[in-house]
C-alpha cells in the first residue's frame, strides 16, 4: 500500500498533537498540582446559614497547629473577609454556598475551587510566605459579581 507523503506529514501532525494534549495533562497535574476534586461532600443549601458549622463560619486552629477555615460564599461577599492564616502551616478551606455557584480564588496561587450549592468543596495548601492576596469570585453570580471580592492575609510567625 503506497501512502502519499502529505498524508504521511498529516498523521505525523495528528500523533504530534495527541502527545502533546496528554503532555499538558501530565505537566498540569505534576508540576502545578492542578486536579479534579478529591472530596464529595453534600449539604442542604437552604439551612447552610444555621448549620453548626457553616452558620458560625471563621478560622480555628486545630490541637496539631493545622488550621481550618470555614468558609461562606454567597451573593456577593465571602464570610469571614479578611480570611487570616499563619504562615507555614497546611490550612483546610471548607466552603459551600447557600444560594447560587461561586468561584473562590486566591490569586497569586494555585487555590481556586467552584463554590457550589448543595457542595461542600474542600482544598488544603500551605502558604509558605506571609502577605496579603486578594480573593475573587470567579463565576458569574449575577448582578454584583465584579463586586464579589475578598482578601486573604497570611500572618507571619509571632504576629
Ligand atoms: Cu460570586 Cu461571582
């Protein structure tokens, strides 16, 4: 069977393409981390705001140094705002959303996670430095979604 050259480039090309599409994948997971959510946990969306844990949402410091912020998106804040973490330390964000999708994104790193009703997401990273990053929602949630922003200080020892 004769194969013509051009259609020999363009199989060349096609299998070219697929390694690199599956070498995106690997790189984006190996060396940024970035994944699909581990954790599949559901919520009633309509008594999240007196839940025991996110209707008193805030950061506590776990008995081994760990440290949990409970998190509450909604139209159009995030509570607790300013989130405050130590540096150092891995920190667990635990949010859900009573009303509608969210985005919670800590820029500068790679926290960003969908906030979804009915969803509690769940993420845990540590900050290596101390500074102040902004927070942004970013899923459309409707009228004032430009306004959905937050700020996330990560506290240096002894401060
Ligand atoms: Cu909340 Cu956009």
């Amino acid at each position: 069977m004769r194969v013509d050259l051009y259609e020999k480039i363009w199989m060349g090309v096609a299998a070219a393409l697929i390694v690199i599409f599956l070498a995106a994948i690997v790189v984006a997971a190996g060396a940024y981390a970035i994944h699909p959510q581990s954790h599949v946990e559901t919520i009633d969306p309509t008594t999240v705001l007196e839940d025991p844990e996110f209707g008193n949402p805030g950061v506590a410091i776990q008995p081994d140094g760990s440290v949990v912020v409970t998190l509450v998106a909604e139209m159009f804040f995030f509570d607790p705002d300013p989130i405050e973490v130590p540096a150092g330390r891995p920190v667990t964000f635990r949010l859900t959303s009573p009303d509608v999708i969210h985005g919670f994104e800590i820029v500068g790193t790679n926290a960003n996670t969908m906030v979804i009703p009915g969803y509690v997401s769940e993420f845990t990273m540590s900050f290596a430095e101390p500074g102040e990053h902004l927070v942004v929602c970013n899923e459309y949630c409707g009228l004032l979604h430009h306004n959905m922003v937050g700020k996330l200080i990560v506290q240096g020892v002894g401060e």
